[in-house]
C-alpha cells in the first residue's frame, strides 16, 4: 500500500481528469443508470457523473484510505445524495449484481490481477449490463519507464534502495485484454490503444506528475531523499527529451481503451 496525498494529486493531475471527462462523455447516460466508478481517487469526477444522474446514483470505491477521506469530505452525501464512496480492493468489489454501469480511468493498471478484476465486474453487472475503462496500455510512459528510471536506478546513490525492484503497473496490450475479458465472461465490444500525450509548462510540473503518482518506485527512497530523487528523475528525462521551442515538456502515453457488456 502506498500513502497517497489527495490535494498534491489534484493538483498536479490535469490530465488523467480531461481523459477522464472525455470518456465520461461516452457513455451516454440516459440519468436514471447506477454506475460503479472502480478506482475513483479524489472523487471529483465520481461526483461529475452523479450530476448527470438525477434518477440514478453511482458508488466511487478506491483502496487508498486517504482518497476515500477527501472524497467524502469534498462530496458529503448530505449535498450528494446519489453519491457514494467505498473502500475496497478491485479484486473484492461490493454489492454483486447491482450495477448498470462499470467505470474507470486512469486506475486499473495498478491490478496485475485483471482477470479477478474483471469476475469481480462482472458479477457486480445486472445482466445486459456494460463497462467502460480507460487505463494505461502498452507502451505508456515508455520513455520513464523503460528508459529513464533504469538509469537513475543503476546509480549507486539509489540501487540500494531500488534494484531489482520490477515497475509496478501493468500496461496490457489490445489482444491480451480482449482474452481477459473473454475468460471473465465478459463480450469485448472494443479494445483498443489510444496514444496521448502530457505537456507540462516546465520541471515543476513533470516533477509534480511523478511525486504524485509514482508513489510505489519514490515510497521505496527515505523520504529525505525523494525530493532529491524526484529531481534526477527530471533532470535525465529533460537531458534526452528536452522541452520543444515554446518550453512545453512533452510525455508521450498509450491509453487502453475498453468496453465490454455482460450478457447473461
């Protein structure tokens, strides 16, 4: 478990909340729907899809204590009363059979566990019932992930604290997810891989980017030292990618995109 800090996320997240909102536009909700919202962090858009909802509700769950806290203190059911937040483990989702909807962003490549992920959904599902995530798929961050955080982990100053220790997110492809979907019982409707990309107006922003969610690899540093840490992350990402003319700092990602129904 990692400790997350709501308020730094919220600030520093401008991304994963415009993906969030263009995805909340696909699903077309009709108002009357009850929709799961797996992974809801701080809770603002959970709250965003409730105002579409008069004649529906929907239930944000998150296993971060401290996300579930601010949710509900931002978002108090006395001004939302279509509007909960639960603590639980994607893998032991609530309440089966209850939902119309199953939603997601920018969460479930924190579960290498998809396939008890999405029995859970699915159980969860009335039966007609459809999912739409969006999470980071193959390829996402590659040039953090497979290039610059490497570096920074062989220096001697950090290996003691980080060596052989794997990335903890799991960026599944367009194909292997459609399998997972499959052996869920779930009937894949479309997967697919949507790149995208962070700017940032300079270090401070691409710094705040992975202090807030690279919280399983900066956890592992003494928290003396993170700041330090977190500085020779930037300061090699921009020593291979330097920002373009206009100062922009441009992180390249990969979306996987997923909507599925449960037919039975």
């Amino acid at each position: 478990m990692v400790t997350w800090d709501p308020s730094d996320y919220a600030c520093h997240s401008p991304a994963q909340q415009l993906w969030a909102r263009e995805i909340v536009e696909k699903l077309n909700l009709n108002g009357d729907e009850r929709v799961l919202d797996l992974g809801c962090g701080d809770g603002r858009i959970t709250a965003e899809i409730a105002a579409r909802l008069s004649r529906g509700s929907v239930v944000g769950i998150d296993s971060s204590p401290e996300m579930i806290r601010f949710a509900r203190t931002h978002f108090p059911p006395e001004e939302n009363p279509n509007l909960a937040f639960e603590m639980h483990d994607f893998r032991d989702l609530p309440v089966p059979g209850e939902f119309d909807i199953a939603f997601s962003n920018a969460a479930l490549h924190w579960s290498g566990d998809q396939p008890a992920v999405l029995r859970g959904v699915r159980r969860n599902l009335v039966p007609g019932g459809r999912l739409l995530f969006q999470m980071g798929g193959k390829g996402n961050a590659s040039r953090l992930v497979d290039q610059v955080l490497p570096d920074i982990v062989r220096r001697p100053r950090w290996s003691q604290f980080l060596y052989g220790f794997p990335v903890p997110y799991y960026f599944f492809g367009d194909t292997e997810y459609s399998g997972f979907l499959v052996s869920a019982g779930l009937v894949p409707l479309r997967v697919e891989l949507i790149p995208k990309e962070m700017t940032y107006p300079g270090p401070d922003g691409l710094a705040g980017w992975v202090r807030t969610t690279w919280l399983p690899v900066t956890e592992r540093v003494p928290r003396e030292l993170r700041g330090s840490f977190i500085s020779e992350i930037v300061e090699h990402y921009l020593s291979m990618y330097p920002p373009d003319p206009d100062g922009a700092i441009k992180v390249p990602m990969v979306r996987l995109e997923v909507e599925a129904m449960r037919k039975d």
